[in-house]
C-alpha cells in the first residue's frame, strides 16, 4: 500500500521505460481549465472541478523528495513518509488510514527524487475530514521508538524485496551511479542498507521540522468539489498554520563528461536479457529548455507503440528485439536523461540489439526525421489530452508533478499548443545536440549460469 516509490521516478528500469505515472502529455486547457489560489502562509490549492461522479482525489505534495537529504542519509526521505502514517499529537498510530478507511476511502504515498505525496480518493462530501487530517500530520506527527525501529525493518524489507532480490534493479540503480558524478539522483530513493539502519529519530524529525510546512506544500484536489467551498476549508484548517524559512537548496550541476561508461549484470535469475543507452538531457528545469517539446515529439516518433520507428524497425522488419522503444525524463527537478532500450527475441543477442540500435542512431543523426514523422506524433500526442480528463487521478498528478518540478499552471495548460509548434529543424536539432555527446551510460543485463558454492 503506502510506501511505494514514485508515481515518476523509480529505481528499476523497467519503471523507468513504462514512466509509471504520467507526464504532461495529458494536459490541455481544454481538459483541466484548474482554479488555484494561495494561503497568506505560502500553501497553494489547485482545484479541478468534474461532475461526473460525486467523488475525488486530493494529493497534498511537499516539494521535497531523496535529493534534498543530507549526506549519508540515504532514503530518509521515503523512511519518513512511512512514518507519516504512525501517530500525531491528536491520533494513535494506523488512526489516519483507518479513518480514511471507514469513510470509504483509500489513501497511499510516495516519495520520489523530487517530491513526495501523500494522495487520498474518497466521497467528495469527505473532503473537509480528509483536510482535517492532513492538516493534524503536516504540524503534530509523534515519531515514538515503538513506531520508528518496527518501520525500519518494513523499508529494509522493501529494498531487500525490490532491489537486493530483483537483478534488473540492481542494475538500475547502478547505472544511476555511472550517470551522475556530481547530482544526488546517483543516489537510490530508498536508500543504501547500510544509511537506512543508522537514521536516528532526531533525523527524521529534523528533516519533517524542516520541509513539511504549508510554504512548501501544494495541494490539488480534482473532482466533484466546488472552489469556494474548497478555499473555506483549506482556510479553516490550513490557514493559521505559520509558514517556516526553508532549508537553503543545492544547486547542483553536472562537470562535462568526456568518457562513456557501460554496467554490466549477470545473474542467474534473468531470463530475459536487456539492453539500454541514457544520455544527458535538457528538461523544463535544466539544459536547453527550448528543446523540451522537441524532444518530447522525438521520442513519441521513436517509441510510439506500434508506430514507432524502433517498434517497425527492430521488431517488425528485422525481427531482433522482443521490447525496445525510448524514453524521456522531460520533468524533473534535476538533470532529464533521454534513453533506448531492448530485450533480443529467442536466438538473437544483446550484441545484435546494441547494433541495432545505434544503426538507427547514426541514421536519425545523418537523416534526421520527416516531416510527416512529426505531425503524426503530434497529432497523436495531442489527441491523448482528450483522455486525461476521464481520470480523477491523472489531472492531480500531472499539475502536482509540474508544480513540484518549478514548473506553472500556465506551462501545463500551453502544452497542446506548444507541441504543435514543433518543428522538424527543431526535432533535429535536438537529437544532434544529445546524442552527438559523450558520457552515456550503456547497460547489459544477461542471465548466468548458478554456481556452486565452494565453501
């Protein structure tokens, strides 16, 4: 249930491929049309009205996530948003969910490199209760030893279960080692074994004092709610909460790189090897921001679905790959990485992919793509907006994602537009400025034989 890592960003490469969560693409004025407004104390609401059924999402976000922990303090940021389900001044441990529960909703969390969430879906009549409590856990959470040590032995599990025992993982997380010399997303969201066991409750509450405060919280709330109603109950339970000066943030930057780098994996609980290439990326927050939206059309021209040029290319046409595709990390609060990846069918090789692969990356940097290539994907692009709507959840994510992310409201609402004004120069010239660099991260994944123990 809660616990679980990132709706965006996640530690196994196929998290990373899929993108579980979703990304601007499915925002458009047209569907969302949000009202925001801004307590005296910093808070900001977003408000998506639907009228379809009388219910709704709130996911309150705190725009702290793995990146912002201090050294040697890996996944204190995930360790204490487990906590956050324990007790508070006004609430025995497990209280929260179970009231939650009774009322007939459901509630979850999750912390990723940039932010973390804590979203609830219940009748739209709940909503000041679920305000309520949310307001009670941003200020009064008791963290007690009977609480903290039984927790630390769940998150230790999590890790052991999703990573220790999961190869492709392992390698994941390796290969975001070998991507960042100098950013702290090198550093897995759920921490290193051996940071998480030496977290001490004063860690946990230093780190709780100093980021979840109104002033660095962003509410949004999509569904059968009216915004006034809304303002009154935030006010109500939020508004008197004072504000706190933040921690003063990093700026971290990435030195040049002049080397690539390849991380290699054998183990014999594989069964399917893979493949994957990362470069360096502009995104909305660092880089080239101008090639953002460009390079969103790239990827949907490579990668999307049956139509995609890999998908054409080196599973229909050559009959090489099993999976393979792209992906694009467009909005995060550190650096984007734009990525390719493949799994070779029975009787074909990871060698055979890599060749593959960097063929259609020499043709896209000789040749670039067409113009028909472009439109398709934009109209694709755009036409999925008309989806996003239908979902209580999806309008919710994608404005909370983007505010955490320095992004705006207006960003979101542009984005139809602004992925019509692509252009294929502007396409092109966004794949010659990322892939004609050094310092990729290449990684193989293949099965090994057991051996036995020697011992």
């Amino acid at each position: 249930m809660f616990g679980h890592i990132g709706y965006r960003v996640g530690f196994a490469l196929a998290a990373i491929i899929i993108f579980a969560g979703i990304n601007l693409r499915g925002a458009t004025a047209a569907v969302f049309n949000p009202e925001s407004f801004t307590l005296k104390n910093g808070l900001q609401v977003v408000v998506v009205p639907n009228r379809r059924a009388p219910v709704a999402t709130m996911i309150i976000y705190y725009k702290v996530g793995a990146m912002d922990e201090p050294p040697g303090k890996s996944g204190l940021a995930h360790y204490l948003e487990h906590l956050m389900f324990k007790g508070t001044e006004n609430m025995a441990p497990g209280e929260f969910s179970a009231t939650i529960a009774r009322n007939g909703g459901r509630d979850n969390a999750f912390t990723s490199q940039d932010y973390t969430g804590y979203t609830t879906s219940f009748a739209a009549d709940r909503l000041d209760l679920i305000l309520k409590l949310e307001a009670d856990r941003m200020t009064s959470l008791r963290l007690t030893l009977e609480d903290i040590e039984p927790e630390r032995g769940v998150v230790l599990e999590e890790r052991l279960m999703r990573i220790d025992n999961n190869p492709g993982a392992q390698l994941s997380e390796q290969a975001a080692a070998a991507m960042y010399a100098n950013h702290p997303y090198r550093i897995p969201i759920i921490g290193w074994e051996h940071e998480i066991r030496d977290i001490t409750r004063t860690d946990l509450l230093d780190f709780y004092k100093a980021w979840y405060t109104p002033n660095n919280a962003v509410i949004v709330i999509s569904g059968d709610v009216e915004t006034a109603s809304v303002r009154e109950q935030v006010e109500r339970h939020f508004g008197q909460i004072p504000s706190r000066p933040l921690p003063k943030r990093p700026q971290w930057k990435e030195p040049p790189r002049s080397a690539d780098r390849l991380v290699a994996l054998s183990h014999p609980r594989v069964k399917q090897p893979s493949w994957s290439r990362r470069y360096i990326a502009p995104n909305a927050a660092s880089g080239d921001t101008e090639q953002v939206h460009a390079l969103e059309v790239l990827s949907e021209i490579l990668s999307g679905g049956t139509t995609g040029r890999f998908y054409r290319q080196l599973v229909v046409e050559q009959a090489l790959a099993a999976h393979t595709g792209s992906w694009y990390s467009s909005d995060n609060r550190g650096p984007g990485v734009f990525g390719f990846y493949g799994s070779p069918r029975p009787g074909k090789t990871l060698d055979e992919i890599e060749t593959a692969v960097e063929a259609q990356i020499e043709d896209l940097l000789k040749n670039g793509v067409t113009e028909e290539e472009v439109r398709l994907a934009i109209e694709r692009m755009q036409a999925e907006a008309v989806f996003a709507r239908d979902s209580l959840t999806a309008p919710a994510r994608i404005l909370g994602n983007a505010l955490m992310t320095g992004q705006s409201i207006e960003d979101v609402e542009a984005w139809p537009e602004r992925i019509g004004a692509v252009t294929v120069e502007a396409v092109n010239a966004a794949a010659q400025s990322v892939f004609g660099n050094a310092g990729t991260v290449t990684t193989r994944l293949t099965p090994s034989k057991k051996t036995k123990d020697k011992s």
